[in-house]
C-alpha cells in the first residue's frame, strides 16, 4: 500500500533516533559491537534476515513476510536531460572519503519519497520439500528475482511524468516489461553459459583433456563476467543505481549492528556486504566450473544442453554457500575465501549520498513496522533465504 514515513533526514538533522519498527525510539548504542575495516568503515558481525536491491532511483528492501520499495520520485519542476541542454563535464569522485562523509547528490532536483509495501508470499512455508538444502536456494532464488523485477517495473512507473490530458500516472505495459524480463534472463544465459562452452569447443581438440578443457571454460565463463561488470561499473546512466545498491548495503549493515537507523550513522558503515549478489555471481562462475568438470567432453549439443539444465543446480549450491559465509563473517578463513567477492562489489556499488540512504532507511522501516525479524521463531526462519 502507498505511504511516506517520516523523512530519516529530518530526524537525522535533529539528532534524534529513527523509530522502530513498534514506533518507539531506537537507542543509538549498538546491540552488537560493529567491526572496522580495512577502508576505514564500518561492517557489522552477525546476519540478520533482511535483504534488498537498487532500482531506479530508489531501493527494494525484503525481509520474511514483506518487502517494501522506496522510490525517489522526480521533482515536479525537474525535465528530462534531453529538454536541459548539454550536461557539465562530470567531475570524478574521489576514491575514498573518511567515515561519515557522503557524496554530494548531482541527481535531479529531489522529490517525495514514495513507498509502498507488499506481503511476502513463499511456497517454502507451504512445501516442506522446497525447505531442503540447495532446493531451498533455487526456490528463494526465483522468489528474489520476481520481486526483484516487480520492484524495477514500480520504480521505472514512478519516473513517468503524469499523462498532460488526464493527469494519471503513466505506467509500463505488464506485456512488454514480460518481454523485457525474459530477454534479460534469457541473455544472462547464453552471455555467461553458452558463450563460454561454445568458444571453448572451438579449440576442443587442441586441448587433448577434459581437464584443460573445463579450466579453460571456467577461465572464459569468469573472464566474460569481470569484464560485464567493468563495463557495467563506467556506464554513466548507471552511476545512481550503483549508489543506491551502496546504500542498500550500508542500511542494512547498520541495522544488522543495532545501531538507529539514521542517513548519518548508515553513512559510517561499508558499502560492501558479504551476502551481496554480486559475491553470489562470483562464487556461481567458481561452483560451475567444478560442476562441469565430471562432465567430460561429450558432443557439443550435450555439452550446451548440461549447461543450461545446470543452472538451478549451480545457483542451488552457490546460495548455500554465500548464506553459509554470511552467517559465519567473523571466522577469519572464512573472511579470507570471500575476500575476492567483496572487492568486486567496489564495480558495483558507489559510495551513496545522505539524500539516498535516506530512502533506503524508508525501505527498510516500511518492512519493520510489519514484522520484527529479531523476534521471530525458528519456524518463521526455517527455509529462509536473503540475499543483500
């Protein structure tokens, strides 16, 4: 249901605590101790069963049995780039700033912030079978992408201006947002998957081995999705989801640490979080080369065919495995395997400003005021998956 909770901003400038998801002030001391990293901010050091993304100026937070988007809508006086003239050349941001400052907005003029909330509906609270380990990710893995693209399909409505005759908001068709949702998955496959077997099978005989042949596959498949992801990071068009995927991760680490969620103290944690998506991919490109690997060489229509009924399988075994490192982000070795993952967030996400942390808070508050995830029984959690 469409709503505005009070501003985060508002009670940010005047010192005072956010309120809880039960309406009562939040003590700004921390329920468990946040730990400093390594670029100077803060991460918190247990798991909490929230999870979010970015979408177009705005932020889509999930927690067990509801998930929420907040979207900055445009403000009434703002016009599109195309009607405003040439832009200013872009001034890079610096690569790092000390805890607690925030990137200044060079956004549109700000607008109201627009949330809207809706129930969580899983088919793993109803099945018992879809709560079984690996079944259980791919079960929450098409949950999260259908709420995922249901958010981006609100988020891209709320950046329509008005219909001039009628005064309505203008709204995507639910047809050709399908076809966009289908090409999308549908390209994922045959970028990350059918790409790199295809290229490799071209110098299947060279190699001699099934040993070098998957190694070189694997090298590829990885080799395609760093290279996506540095592509995807330069693209300019893009440089405010990123920063709203920042402020997801910062918003969720400070309620992760009991500390108030307030744009001030959000700003003092890491942008980089260890149940990220982008963590999750990497470790789906590692996973699937050792999947493959029993494989052999068969037939080039066999080896296509394995890779894309392999999907579910590798995503089933990648979530366990990202879930597991979420839980477990105080044991030093396991620290040390997601290293890797974490610096590749550094592509994907950007340093956020107090204006959108801020709507990643009223994201977040339109799942709390619902449910309380700290007060939850074991029957609630059982099955639950959540990616950040």
């Amino acid at each position: 249901m469409p709503g505005t909770p009070a501003d985060p901003l508002a009670a940010d400038a005047a010192g005072q605590a956010a309120p809880a998801a039960d309406g009562a002030s939040v003590d700004a001391t921390p329920a468990w101790t946040p730990r400093s990293g390594d670029d100077g901010y803060l991460s918190a050091e247990r798991d909490a069963p929230v999870g979010g993304q970015a979408v177009i100026e705005g932020v889509m937070m999930r927690g067990v049995r509801n998930w929420a988007v907040a979207v900055r809508k445009p403000s009434p006086e703002w016009r599109p780039v195309a009607e405003q003239g040439p832009a200013p050349e872009e001034v890079p941001a610096p690569e790092h700033r000390p805890a607690g400052e925030a990137e200044a907005s060079d956004g549109p003029p700000l607008g109201e912030i627009d949330v809207r909330s809706f129930p969580l509906r899983s088919a793993q609270r109803r099945h018992r079978v879809l709560r079984l380990p690996i079944v259980r990710g791919v079960v929450a893995l098409g949950g999260s992408l259908a709420i995922g693209f249901r958010a981006l399909e609100i988020s891209a409505n709320a950046q329509l201006p008005a219909d001039e005759e009628g005064g309505q908001e203008q709204e995507i068709s639910r047809g050709m947002w399908a076809g966009t949702v289908v090409v999308a998955l549908a390209f994922a496959i045959v970028l990350f998957f059918l790409i790199p077997v295809g290229l490799t099978s071209l110098i299947k005989h060279q190699l001699g081995s099934s040993l070098l042949f998957w190694l070189v596959e694997g090298g590829v498949r990885t080799g395609i999705f760093l290279g996506y992801l540095v592509l995807l990071s330069r693209l300019r068009d893009l440089r405010r989801v990123l920063e709203y995927h920042g402020a997801e991760h910062k918003t969720i680490s400070c309620y992760e640490a009991g500390i108030a969620l307030t744009p001030g103290n959000c700003s003092r944690f890491s942008r980089l979080h260890p149940r990220c998506g982008t963590s999750f991919l990497l470790v789906v490109m590692i996973v699937a080369i050792f999947l493959f690997a029993p494989i052999g060489l068969p037939a080039w229509y066999w080896l296509l065919t394995t890779r894309i009924l392999g999907v579910p399988l590798i995503a089933g075994i990648s979530f366990e495995l990202i879930k597991f490192a979420g839980k477990n982000r105080r044991r030093r070795w396991v620290r040390a395997l997601m290293w890797p993952g974490m610096k590749l967030q550094l592509l994907t996400t950007r340093e956020p400003d107090l204006d959108q942390l801020a709507v990643a808070i009223s994201a977040l508050q339109a799942v709390l005021v619902l449910e309380k995830p700290g007060e939850l029984s074991a029957d609630d959690l059982l099955g639950l998956e959540v990616v950040a």
